[in-house]
C-alpha cells in the first residue's frame, strides 16, 4: 500500500468516525473487509473499504483498497494499487436485508516488475504482430535488456458494483456483491532513441478487473 492510499484511508476513517459522533447518530459509518475473487484468473485478495452516510441524504460515499496481481501470460507485471471513491445507494427488501449499488472511480498505482515487463511486452507483441515470421521485428534483438525500449502501462478508470447486505445485529453485517472494473492498458517494444515517423509495435488492451465480492462489515 502506497503512504497516500495509506493516507487516505486513514483520515477517511477518522473523518467519518468523528462527524458519526459529532452529529449524535444523524451519521452511519461503516468499515470493511471483503474477499475479492477476480474473474480474470488473478489471486483472489483482500480488500478494505469504508462508507459514510447521512440520515437525510438518499446516497452515501464510499472508498476502497485493493491490490490484484495483474498478471500476463501468467506472469505478475508488478504491484499494483488501486483505490476507488464513488457514490451508493441503498434498499431495504425485508428486515435485515437489502441491496446496494455503486458506482465510482479507479486510481491505479502499477510499480513494474521490470524483468517480467521486459520479457512479457516482447513475447505478447512477436507473437500476435509477428505473423508466423512474415513482419520483421522493430527491435533488433529479444529478451536483452538495454537492447530495446517497453513499456506497460494502466489507466485510472470507472468501477460500479451491485449487491446485499444482511444484518447480523445491530454493528456486524455481511455482504454479497458482484464488481465491475474495467482498465485501460498499454504495452509497446521499439528501438533505444526510435526517430520520428518509424514504426514501433504496441496494443492498446482492456484489464479486466472485476471480481466477486464476500465481506464482513462493522458499523459505528
């Protein structure tokens, strides 16, 4: 977890915390931990989150942390970070339960593995651009690092969840919930210092990291 998320979720905490018991129960605040498991084959991990909400107001805010391996070729591409803020909304079907939605923004933070990145962006390019051996390579050599220029990359970008929540009492509740999340993501080879108008191998490609969600929540 990098010092800002770290930061963030701290003072998400304590903000809410302290304006619950300011405002004498006009606020809900709750704090979570879930089991992400992510439909695209990484590891399933742990995510932490937290909601905060106004008695008066139809939706609530929420934020949360997670760190998917994202993985290519089946290889991890490096640590990644990713906290999300968005708006929710909630119903009550029957005592106890009901179903939310959500919607909300990604901020992704990716510290390369450098040596898999090196390896992965040539295999996955030669292999889908190389065409059987007919297109010649842009970069003069493989695997070699100095040799060539890579690069991988991921955007920030939306997430929206839907799901229920059933209340064991009156702090502890569970949930239920299916996260769509779905990045932009670049990977390009080309020579060391490549001049103006040549030509360079790159995809732009879509990260899928939405997952199913089990979590534990307590509210103030």
């Amino acid at each position: 977890m990098t010092p800002i998320i770290a930061l963030g979720m701290f003072v998400f905490y304590v903000t809410g915390t302290e304006l619950a018991r300011a405002a004498d129960g006009e606020w809900d605040v709750a704090l979570g931990a879930q089991q992400s498991i992510y439909t695209d084959g990484s590891a399933s991990e742990w995510s932490f989150g937290g909601k905060v909400a106004h008695k008066e107001v139809p939706v609530y805010l929420w934020a949360g942390y997670e760190a998917p391996t994202v993985k290519i070729l089946g290889q991890p591409m490096g640590d990644t970070d990713l906290f999300s803020v968005g708006l929710g909304a909630t119903r009550e079907l029957s005592e106890g339960l009901s179903v939310f939605v959500e919607a909300g923004y990604t901020f992704t933070d990716l510290s390369l593995n450098e040596n898999v990145v090196d390896e992965v962006t040539y295999t996955w390019l030669v292999s889908r651009h190389g065409a059987e051996g007919n297109r010649n390579v842009p970069v003069p050599c493989a695997y070699n690092p100095g040799c060539y220029e890579y690069s991988y990359t991921v955007d920030d970008g939306l997430t929206a969840r839907i799901g229920a929540e059933w209340a064991l009492s009156e702090h502890i509740s569970v949930t239920g919930a299916y996260k769509w999340t779905y990045l932009d993501q670049e990977m390009f080879i080309k020579k060391i210092n490549l001049e103006e108008g040549a030509g360079y191998w790159r995809e732009d490609e879509t990260l899928n990291l939405s997952a199913f969600e089990v979590g534990f929540w307590y509210r103030f």
